[in-house]
C-alpha cells in the first residue's frame, strides 16, 4: 500500500491533549481534573458484517442516544475470553538542562541505558545543532546532575556519560526525579507536561520499566474495569514490549514496503503463552490491547496459530493486507493520519472498514491520539 492512502485532515480539537477527565472549579479558584480511566467513548467494529456500533443498546438489542464507553467492552466478551496487555513501565523521559558557558537550554530525551557502571545513556537533544562532543549539560540549576557528551549517533542523537558518583539506584532515583512524563511530542508543543501526567500516562498493571511512550491503549484500564472483567470470568496474559519513539517517527517513503521500524525489546514469558494458547484451542476470543500488544504477539506466534515463548527484539512493521496469526479481537486508539498505528489497526479491520470507521470518528468529535478515545474491532 502507499503512504498518502493514510492521509486525512485531523481538526486541531480532536486531538486529545489530556486523557478523559471531569473539570471541577475550587472555591479557590483552582481548577482540578479528575481522570477517569475507563469514561472515554468507545466504537465497536466488526470485521465481517461491517457493522461499527457507536451507541449503547436498550434490552431489545435496538440502539439508544446513549454512546458507547469505554466499560461497554464487557457486554462483548464471555467467560473464559483472554486480553493480552502490554505491562511495560514509562520513565520520565524527558529533563531540560543547560549547556555550559552559554547557558542555552536544551531539551534531554532519554532513550535507553547503555552502561550501568559507565552511566552512559543514549538520548535525543533538542535544539541538536548546540550540542557536540565534549559539551557538558547541566540539569536542576545548580543541582549536582551533570551530563558529558561523548558520541553522536543520529542527527538528533548523542551518547550522554552522567558524572554522577553514587549507588546506581540513588542516580536513577535522582536522574528520574529531574524528568517529566514522556508524552508524544504533539502534546508537549500545545501544552507542557505536569505533575499528574506522569501518573496519567502509566498503565495501572505497568510492571517492567523501559518503555519512553506508554502502550496508550492500556491506559482505558481502571482498576473497577479490571476487577467488573474478572467477575466476569475474562482471562489475562501480560506480555512485555518496551515501546520507543518508532511509532512516531514520520514515514519518508510513499512505498510502504520500504519503511523500516525501530527494533524494540520483546519478552514474552511461558505463563502468557499457556494462558493464551489454552484460550485459543478452547475457542475463546484472543483481544489484544493495542499496537504494541498485536506487534509483540505477532513477532512470536507460530505457523500453528499459538503463542511461543520470546526474548528478543522486533522491528515488524504491519499494514494492509496482513493476515494476523493470533488474536482475534483488538482494542486499539484513534491514531494520527500515516501514523504506524492507523496502518496495523487498517491491518487488523481491512482498510476499507478502517476507512469508514476513521471517517464516522471524525464526524462524531471522537478524540484521537494516545489520550483520545478507543475502537473495539471484532471479528464478527
């Protein structure tokens, strides 16, 4: 497929700048946000009749004024169906310093730890021009957090040493407490993080730190949704994908064919295959909980159809037409126009079907990006 069959013209409005909240004015005249994970709206597809259902259904099966949220999901599963989610952990990716001698600030976005002993730390720097091998950075004022560029690596991209001398466990905790929440950088350039981001932007059964963008579609997840699925005899497997910043990077090719994912760390442990695969011979549903989920499984689901054990890395790349091997249901965000995650849910749905759903989400004020509103895909 190519590229521009993935454009579309997004409102300014309908990209989510917080997650689904209610605004509550104090008698001091502060206004206060409370998240509320599992309130935002939600759009049913099916794959094989075509039918996308928006609002609820009265007993009668008929549909009402009332529109989908993200709880309806329950009324499409039964006992025994298994959700698999992703259970990295964000860190606070990003810290503003300083350079030195100039003063001129920089923006810091950590990547990965290369070396625990060494400090070293791959980063992104912004304004990347400013800084070149042997620049110091300095970060909390005139905080003990000091930074050496030893390498570049991209264009935007630079080994960092920390000159930190302390535990390894003290300097993450103090390195850490310098950041701010990682969000995408559509958000940050309308409206800077704060202090509840970085809670906001953590899935509640995150587990294994490393991802430097949360697996958005996990963040629906309430722990009242998760405990009303559990009553309901729904099933979990937690599987692990680090994400990074690949998903967001720009497609510079029209030929889809040719465009290369960033590799991103994969675990998938023996627990999630067994509860996994015994959902699937049973005939159960399989759902997986967004992109990464879908990608990771589809890195490590055999010709058999079952999931296998993997430790490793992936730079899969799916769009239209993909046969998926595993799931066969998919919880997914609305995503930006040829945007990664637009082609995998095209992928999953069949593009025409993708299409038209984009389009009644548009129509309808749904709310697209990591903080927007969600779609259900089944395959029915």
């Amino acid at each position: 497929m190519k590229l521009s069959q993935f454009k579309f013209k997004l409102p300014e409005d309908q990209i989510a700048l917080y997650p689904p909240h209610r605004v509550f004015n104090n008698e001091d005249g502060t206004i206060e946000r409370v998240y509320q994970r599992d309130r935002c709206r939600l759009m049913v597809v099916h794959r094989k009749s075509e039918k996308i259902d928006l609002f609820q259904q009265d007993i009668n099966g008929n549909p009402t004024e009332e529109p989908l949220i993200f709880r309806n999901i329950v009324d499409y599963f039964n006992e025994g169906d298994t959700f698999v989610f992703n259970d990295t952990a964000v860190f606070p990716a990003r810290l503003f310093g300083t350079k030195e001698k100039t003063d001129a600030k920089i923006e810091v976005f950590l990547l990965r730890e290369l070396n625990e002993e060494l400090r070293l730390w791959d980063v992104l720097v912004e304004p990347a021009r400013k800084i070149r091998i042997g620049n110091k950075l300095f970060f909390d004022g005139d905080g003990p957090m000091v930074a050496e560029v030893i390498d570049n690596t991209t264009s935007r991209g630079r080994t960092l040493r920390f000159l930190y001398d302390c535990p390894h466990d003290e300097f993450k905790r103090e390195l850490f407490a310098l950041g701010s929440a990682p969000l995408p950088r559509y958000i940050v350039d309308r409206r800077p993080a704060d202090a509840d981001d970085m809670d906001n932007f953590q899935t509640i059964y995150a587990t294994h730190e490393g991802a430097v963008t949360a697996p958005a579609t996990g963040l629906h997840f309430s722990r009242e949704l998760m405990k009303m699925m559990e009553i309901r005899g729904f099933q979990n497997a937690f599987i692990t994908l680090h994400c990074s910043l690949g998903a967001f990077d720009t497609i510079e090719v029209e030929d889809l064919t040719k465009h290369k994912m960033n590799s991103e760390q994969v675990i998938i442990d023996e627990k999630a295959c067994k509860a996994v695969n015994l959902a699937k011979q049973a005939g159960n549903k399989i759902c997986v909980v967004g992109a990464s989920t879908a990608r990771a499984t589809e890195s490590s689901v055999g010709t058999d159809g079952l999931l296998k054990e993997f430790n490793g890395w992936t730079n899969k790349f799916i769009f239209p037409p993909y046969e998926f091997g595993l799931a066969n249901a998919m919880i997914t965000n609305f995503y930006h126009p040829e945007s990664t995650m637009m082609m995998l849910t095209a992928a999953f749905s069949g593009y025409d079907l993708c299409t038209e759903a984009y389009r009644q989400a548009l129509s309808n004020h749904f709310m697209f990006g990591c903080y927007g509103d969600a779609m259900l895909i089944l395959d029915d």
